[in-house]
C-alpha cells in the first residue's frame, strides 16, 4: 500500500494527527505536508475549523483570533475516493 493510500484510508477514519503519525509511524511534519499535498492535489478538502473546547465557557479566550488553537479537520474528495477504490488491494 502506497503512503498515499494509507494517509487517505486513515484520515477517512478520524482521529487526531498525533494518532495517525503513531499508527503510521510516520514523523508529524512530514504526514502534515503529505496532508497538505493531498489537500492541495484535491484528493482530501477542508470540512470545517473548530475549537476542542468548543462547548466551552472559555472558548472565546482560548479560540481568539489571535491563539492559533483552530483544529483542521479534512474529509475526502471525489477524488480521494475514485483513488482509493482504484487503487484498492
């Protein structure tokens, strides 16, 4: 299974990127480059930002402008999937 096909399968499940890097065994800076490339190519888009402490009465301090704590979160594109199920073994 190529590197691409297992990011996308895994991304597809959910989860934190901390979490896929372990179960990918693959170095945080380069599995956010590879989902940013794959972003970018069209083959994953981005579904929303949120804060994970959203319900929170803190959340306007902690998801200011000016905090960076956004999360991104990414789902499958046509494309994504016409590649997986192309590439499926």
């Amino acid at each position: 299974m190529t590197a691409i096909k297992k990011v996308l399968s895994e991304v597809v499940k959910g989860g934190t990127i901390d979490a896929l890097a372990r179960q990918l065994d693959m170095n945080m800076s380069t599995l956010l480059a590879m989902i940013d490339f794959l972003a970018d190519a069209g083959y994953l888009e981005m579904t929303g930002l949120q804060c994970s402490c959203q319900a929170s009465n803190l959340c306007e301090k902690c998801c200011g402008s000016k905090s960076g704590s956004q999360t991104k979160m990414y789902a499958l594109t046509m494309k994504g999937e016409q590649f997986l199920s192309c590439n499926a073994s």
